[in-house]
C-alpha cells in the first residue's frame, strides 16, 4: 500500500510541476504579446480548461472525432508555448503572427469549450432484443390419436404407501366430508405429483 501511494504520490507532483512550468510558459508567451495583467493569466487558464474538456469528451466515449480535434488543438498551444520560451523565440520582438494568434485565442477556446461541453451525445443504439421463437405444431396435443402419442410410464407405488395414503384419505373426508384432491393427496404425503397421481388411481 505504501509502495503504491508512493507511485501515485510521484505522478502527481510531476503532473503538477508539468502543468506549472506549461502555466508559466502560456503566461509569459501571452505577455510578450501584448496581453498583460489579468489577461495574460487568464490565457494558460483557457487552454487547460479546453484540455481537460477534450479529454473528458474523450472518456465518455462520444464525439471522439470532434474530442481529439480540440484536444490536440489545446495541446500544441501549450507545447507551442513550452518551446518559443525555450530560446526559439525572441520575446522581445514578437512577430505579427503570432500577436494575431495570441489575440484570437479566446474565441477559439470559447469555441471549442461551447462545443464539447453542450453538443449533445449521439444516442447509444437500444439494445434489441431477440426472443426465441418456438414453432408451434400444426397439431395441438389434445388432437393426437392415443396411437401417435407416447403412453407415460406408469410410476411404480409401494403398497405400503397406498396404505398409508388410503389411511390419509379416511382422515381428510371423515374431517372435510369431501373426498381428497391429487394436491392436497401430495402435500399430505410429501411425494412428487406423478407418484401423487399414481397413488390418486389406486384409491
């Protein structure tokens, strides 16, 4: 347990260094730009929210396509960042196009944020449902010839047990004044129902 917060605890400070050295790099690209005070902090903000929009578009499953455009949208404005404050790019003397991408940026990130965070997700298909179909006989059972139809096989009863049965019988109708039925016969006795009809027979 230790070994595995300790593993997340690492991932987590460097996600945090990472991000930080990213913020910073956005802040001061933004600056050099012409964007200062708040402005200037608020352009590394933009480009993370838009990041973590696309990437929880991403996990949901829906708009991949439209998830991954942003996200990489996002992502080669903070790697672009990273690398003009790396020494490629003289912040001094910021060239017009990039002043003009600068500029334009919030309403790219309002853009992309607008679209991934209330398009609507595409419906997931319904799940259909096949149901086993049985054919039915062309002929119900009612109306097959004792000659077609299987004879069941006769459940074997001990004697003993019909006794016993008759004795349960004698009870019931001395006590009901009705003779007994085939399930009542078989909660009595505690036997399945094809031995409880073939004891029924011999009373």
């Amino acid at each position: 347990m230790r070994a595995h917060l300790a593993r997340v605890d690492a991932v987590l400070v460097q996600a945090l260094i990472a991000a930080a050295l990213s913020f910073a790099h956005l802040h001061d690209v933004a600056v050099a730009a012409g964007q200062d005070g708040w402005k200037a902090w608020a352009y590394p903000v933009s480009v993370d929210l838009l990041l973590v929009a696309a990437w929880r578009r991403l996990r949901s499953g829906n708009g991949k396509a439209a998830a991954w455009c942003w996200f990489v949208i996002a992502l080669a404005a903070s790697l672009g960042a990273n690398v003009a404050t790396a020494g490629l790019l003289d912040l001094g003397n910021v060239p017009a196009w990039l002043r003009i991408l600068v500029a334009g940026w919030p309403a790219i990130a309002f853009l992309g944020g607008t679209l991934l965070a209330h398009s609507a997700p595409k419906p997931e298909p319904e799940t259909e449902v096949i149901e086993d179909q049985v054919d039915e006989p062309e002929t119900a059972p009612e109306q097959l010839s004792t000659e077609t139809s299987p004879r069941p096989t006769p459940v074997p009863v001990p004697s003993a047990l019909v006794d016993h049965a008759r004795k349960v019988a004698a009870e019931h109708h001395a006590r009901t004044g009705a003779p007994i039925d085939t399930p009542t016969l078989r909660a009595r006795l505690g036997v399945p129902a094809p031995m409880a009809e073939a004891i029924a027979a011999h009373l």
